[in-house]
C-alpha cells in the first residue's frame, strides 16, 4: 500500500504526463528533495519516502502505466512530426531515461527509411519558417546561417549540402 503523500501526487502526474519508470522514479526523488527543502516534510519523513518509491513503481507498473515500447514510439513518432534530426532524437531519449537497447532498436529501425534525413530537414526547415527565407539568389552569409542552424539541430552536413542543392538549388557554400 503506498502512502497518502505519493497517491495525491501520482495520481495527478500520472494523469497529466507519460513517463517511463526511470523518469517517474527521479520526478519522484525530485518531489520528496523538494518538499524537504521547503520544510514541508521532516528528515526522517523524506528517508521514509525514498524507501517508498520502489513499492510505488511496483504499484503503479502492475496497473499498466509505463508501457515502455509504446511510449517510445510516441515520443519518436511526436518528433519527427516536429523535424527533428535522427541525432536529436536519439538524445532526447536518453535523456529521459529510456532504455539503450530500445532506443537502439528504434532508431535502427528509422534508419532504414532511406529518405527520412531528406524529410526531416524538410519539415524542420518549414516548422521554423526557414523554408519561407531560402531563395536561389541568396546571399552567402544567408547560405551559412541556414547551415548552421541545420548542423545545430544535428542533421548531417552531406545531407544538408545535398538537400539544398537538390530541393532550393543553392551552391555557393563552403
């Protein structure tokens, strides 16, 4: 049975937010520091809490909140809808605690569609409002600061140099 203090507060976060086990323990970790420092809760209350989070996760896993495959793929499938390059999201993933050997599956997986970087520049491109800046006359300074904020998003120069010379006809960059 967990205590009053995580049913309260899971029961929000995990109504609002979707989160896998790692990211909800460290959210949970996060709360009990948090409330300490406030004084909302004493020491031997927050030593009592963290021995909790365990059993909570248990709690909560069993009834089927952090399915861990299908979150991955909505996250991923969330940010390539928003342009982001195969790098970017490889490490939002692991920045929020998912594990390696499904990050790597699903990404090998995304590596497999032959056009996607080409795609993904694309919609970056468009979502940013770039796309509207880019004309066959440009100046090269212009040329460079697309590039730059291309490489910044962590899509492959190559790609980049060929996208833009394939899709807007630039060539005047080095």
């Amino acid at each position: 049975m967990i205590s009053k203090y995580f049913e309260k507060y899971c029961a929000f976060y995990l109504s609002k937010y979707w989160v896998n086990k790692k990211k909800f323990e460290n959210i949970l970790k996060l709360k009990i520091s948090k409330d300490f420092f406030q004084k909302k809760i004493s020491s031997d209350e927050k030593s009592k809490y963290l021995k909790e989070i365990f059993e909570v996760i248990k709690f909560y896993d069993t009834r089927g909140f952090f399915d861990e495959e299908k979150l991955i793929e909505l996250k991923i499938e969330n940010l390539l809808n928003k342009g982001y390059s195969i790098k970017k999201i490889k490490l939002f993933l692991k920045r929020n605690f998912f594990d390696e050997r499904l990050i790597i599956e699903k990404i090998k997986n995304l590596e497999l569609e032959s056009d996607l970087e080409e795609k993904l520049i694309d919609k970056y491109l468009s979502k940013s409002g770039l796309s509207k800046k880019i004309k066959i006359n440009m100046d090269k300074s212009d040329i460079e600061k697309i590039l730059k904020k291309l490489l910044l998003q962590g899509f492959n120069y190559n790609q980049i140099v060929k996208y833009l010379k394939e899709k807007h006809n630039l060539y005047d960059y080095s």
